[in-house]
C-alpha cells in the first residue's frame, strides 16, 4: 500500500511537550477523531500519544492482525491512524503512535476472530510446566511468548508495518514485558510461565540447565529474551 504521507518535514521536537494520550476506547467514528485532534488543540496539546494496537488487534490497515474488537474485528470504512495523522498534522501538532507490544488479548472469552494471535497461534502464549495454557481474564492481559524468536521476529515485523507505511513522527511500544499483575502469575503457587517445552529447550540449549537446576540463570535467560 502506499505510504500515508502528510508532510516531508514533522513539527520540530519542543525542549517540553504537552502530550494527550488518545486511548483505543476514546472513538468509533472519523468524526470522532476530528473533535479529539480540535480540543487536543485547543487546549495546547502538540504531541497526541494514539493507540493504534491494544492485543494483537489493529486501528489502522494491518497485513498482520485484524481488526480490532472495538470494530467487532471488521474494517470500519476509515484508517483511524491515517485519519489521526491527518488531522493533527493539520493542526501543527505531533502524532505519536502507540502500540501494546506482548499483550495477545484481554477479557473472560477468546476472540471471535479465528486470525487474531490467540486462536491463530496457541503455541505462542504462555504455558506453565503442566502443560496449562495461562487463562483468560478480565484482570489481566494474556501474553505472547517473547523468549520465542518467531514470536520476536513476528512483533517486530508488526511495528516495522507501522512505521514504514505511516508517516508518524514516533513510536511509543508499551507493555515489553511480562505481565506481572496478580494473578497473571499467581501468588503462593509454583506456576511459572513461559515453561513450554520449545521455551525450555531454548534455554537448556543455551545454558546446559533447566529451570529447576538454576533458578538464577533461568530469570536471567527469560530477562534476556525480551
């Protein structure tokens, strides 16, 4: 597809900004965004922070991932990046996109969409060593797997998409990391995740250990990984 290109040159970066983050829950129509890039304006904003990836869904033209549930997984008749790039772009004003990077779903039921990464890639998530899949939850995100290279080369391809084909002046990648809120990882249990057997190999393969026999090097190894 060709780029979405606004302008050569993006407004300068000020010594201090006034940042709005526009989260993926603030709009459904073009029209939406119109109204948030004028108040944002308005109230002296000059960089809008845009979510336009929560788990492993999209708000704008993905080749990877489809479309988010705010939309019930189908194209909404509008690029809200390309429309929100426009519009702050008009009005002077920085248009900074924000992407959820290892967060793979959120919510008691998996998505309806049978291409989003939870359906698509169940070995990808998170697994404890007695082969349970982490569950599902409206406390937490489920996570993709980041001590898997595929999993690594598939995220950065996602944001390299995002980048390349959109003319935002920066990247903001939120959540590179494990979730760490209760009980993501339950307390006062010895659940541990990623603890699937290609994860485990990979580390075995490495170190010349398993988890068990260094604990240490184990929480090093998956540090490194992401």
């Amino acid at each position: 597809q060709t780029p979405v290109t606004i302008r050569t040159t993006p407004p300068p970066v000020q010594a201090s900004e006034h940042a709005m983050w526009v989260t993926r829950w603030d709009y459904k129509t073009a029209a939406d965004l119109v109204t948030i890039a004028r108040n944002c304006k308005d109230v002296g904003i000059d960089t809008i922070l845009f979510q336009v990836r929560g788990n492993a869904t999209a708000f704008y033209r993905s080749s990877y991932e489809p479309w988010a549930e705010q939309f019930d997984f189908k194209d909404p008749g509008f690029d809200p990046l390309a429309t929100m790039i426009e519009e702050a772009h008009a009005r002077g004003m920085r248009l900074v996109a924000w992407t959820n990077v290892t967060p793979a779903w959120y919510g008691n039921v998996p998505p309806k969409d049978a291409a989003q990464v939870y359906n698509k890639r169940p070995e990808w998530m998170w697994w404890d060593q007695r082969g349970t899949r982490q569950a599902l939850s409206e406390k937490f995100y489920v996570s993709l797997n980041p001590c898997l290279p595929e999993v690594r080369k598939y995220l950065g391809d996602v944001i390299e998409e995002i980048a390349g084909k959109y003319a935002i002046d920066g990247l903001h990648m939120d959540y590179i990391r494990f979730p760490n809120e209760p009980p993501a990882t339950p307390a006062k249990t010895d659940v541990d995740y990623p603890r699937d057997a290609r994860t485990v190999g990979l580390f075995s393969k490495e170190t010349g250990k398993t988890p068990e026999q260094d604990a240490a090097a184990w929480n090093r190894w998956r540090t490194e990984q992401v």
